[in-house]
C-alpha cells in the first residue's frame, strides 16, 4: 500500500501487537533435521512454529525516497526488491501463503502521475515474474477490484493466475486496488443473492460459507487466514487490509520503511511471532 503521511504513533500496543523483541537464544540444532529447518535453527527460529500464512503492509516507499532527496517512483521500485526478497525468504523458509497490500482502494486518489507509474510497476513485475515463479513454484493470486485497472494489467494478471495454477510451493497473493470493508460487502452481496434465488437459506448462513465468498477464500488455498500480519514504516493501523481475516492475526508493527525490510527484518517479525501464546479465545488450564 502506499504511504500514509501521517506522523507514526506512538500509542502503547496491545499484548497481540508487538514493534520489536528481543532475540532469543540460539537453539541447537536437532540430529536428522532437514536443510530448511537447520538453516532456520541457526537463525533462532523453529520450523514447525512458523506461521503457515503472512500478510505484510508495504508502508513506507515514498517517505524513503523523500529522505533521499529521490522521486517516489524511485521508492516504489526500492519496494519492488524488497517484496522479491521477502517472497524468496519466505518460499525458502516453508512459509505457505504471503499476502501483500500493493495498492488500497483508496490509493486511486494518489496524484495521477504515481498511480499511472504503479499500474505500470505492477504490470512489469507480474510479466518479469512469471518465469521465476515457475521455476521455483510459486502460484501468484490478485485480489482486489479489478474492474479498476487497466486493461493490460487485468490481462496479464489473468495470464499469470493462470500459468502458475499448478504451482503449490508458496501462494503469492497481491492485494492491488483492494478494500477490506468492500470484500465483504461484496461477500454480503453475493449470499442475499443466493437467498434471493432460494438457492440457500439465510438461517444457514455460517462464518465458513461467508469466509468462502471473500477473495481470499479463494485465493490461499487452505491458507485463508493470516497467522502473522507485519506493517511496516511505524503507523499502526490495518488500513483497511483483510479485516475479516485478520480477527486472530498476530501483529507486528516497525518502524524500517518498506524498502529497508530485508531478512534480519522478516526474521525478528517471524521471532515475535514464535513468542506468543496464540490461544483463540482459549483459557489453557
């Protein structure tokens, strides 16, 4: 998503929130375990406690190239690498799904000239993507109001979608042009119609059947909600980035810009993610 300009917050987090912790202790690693989970023991993290789905906010671009005395397109391309070298950890790692908020509903009100050059961005990076994704096995997923976008962009989305369908590695999901609150309106829309033509009752109306008609029910393939959503750049909001998925998310908010979040980043998110005691409502006895 592209940068807020207002100052970062500095409210207390919630116990489910979390900017930064502390690294723990390296873990020795167990006889037998396989590359992957030795590698990531070697990093202080358990391969079996990751989280299965990640959702990021890419918050920050345009403050980073403003820093530097840059144009924000220059930003938004600093973003791009960013968001490649988080999928390559993520895909190495085994996490499962990754979410990226790209470009909200309410960005279209961006000045002209930088919401043009992000369609653009967007498009480059599926196209020159494709290849990469096919090789590592990587299915790419866009969600969002496409009727928006432009022509060539709906297009080669489609082709993508389609090229990498077979692809089970690491579902890449990207939210461009994307409203929570939207979703499930449309999610709403689209049950009242099924009632409406008797082809389901209102009284069997669930939070599954509902959680199946939102985009990402769609788009996770068994992934739907994120175990772990990471926001970037200090502001601490969801903006308006899966709302109804993110009811159990544990969050990690920082205070590096998109741009700069690169591995030690991902893997002090992945860390506090570890930490929590994740208990659902629960009371453990």
């Amino acid at each position: 998503m592209l940068p807020s300009h207002c100052p970062a917050a500095t409210h207390q987090l919630p116990t489910s929130a979390c900017r930064r912790t502390s690294p723990a202790a390296l873990p020795c690693p167990r006889a037998g375990a396989s590359p992957v989970a030795e590698a990531l023991l070697h990093r202080g993290l358990r391969a079996e406690s990751l989280p299965r789905h990640v959702a990021v906010v890419m918050d920050g671009n345009a403050r980073w190239a403003r820093a530097r005395g840059l144009p924000s397109s220059v930003g938004h391309e600093a973003g791009r690498r960013a968001l490649e070298e988080m999928v390559r950890l993520s895909g190495a790692w085994g996490i499962r799904a990754l979410t990226a908020f790209a470009f909200s509903n309410e960005n279209w009100s961006r000045p002209k000239v930088e919401v043009d050059f992000l369609m653009g961005l967007f498009e480059q990076v599926i196209h020159d993507s494709v290849a990469n994704f096919l090789r590592e096995g990587i299915r790419l997923r866009v969600i969002g109001d496409r009727s928006r976008l432009p022509v060539s962009l709906q297009k080669i989305s489609r082709e993508a979608e389609e090229a990498t369908r077979n692809n089970s590695l690491l579902n890449l999901t990207l939210a461009i042009s994307y409203s929570g609150r939207r979703e499930i309106v449309q999610a709403c829309r689209k049950l009242a119609e099924k009632v409406q033509r008797k082809a389901l009752r209102a009284e069997d109306i669930d939070e599954a059947l509902f959680a199946d008609e939102l985009a990402t029910g769609r788009a996770s393939d068994g992934f739907p909600y994120p175990d772990l959503l990471i926001r970037t750049s200090g502001e601490l909001r969801l903006s308006n980035f899966l709302l109804w998925q993110s009811a159990y998310s544990e969050l990690f908010f920082t205070d590096t810009l998109w741009p700069d979040f690169g591995e030690a980043d991902y893997l002090e998110a992945l860390s506090s993610f570890q930490s929590r005691d994740r208990r659902f409502g629960e009371r453990k006895l």
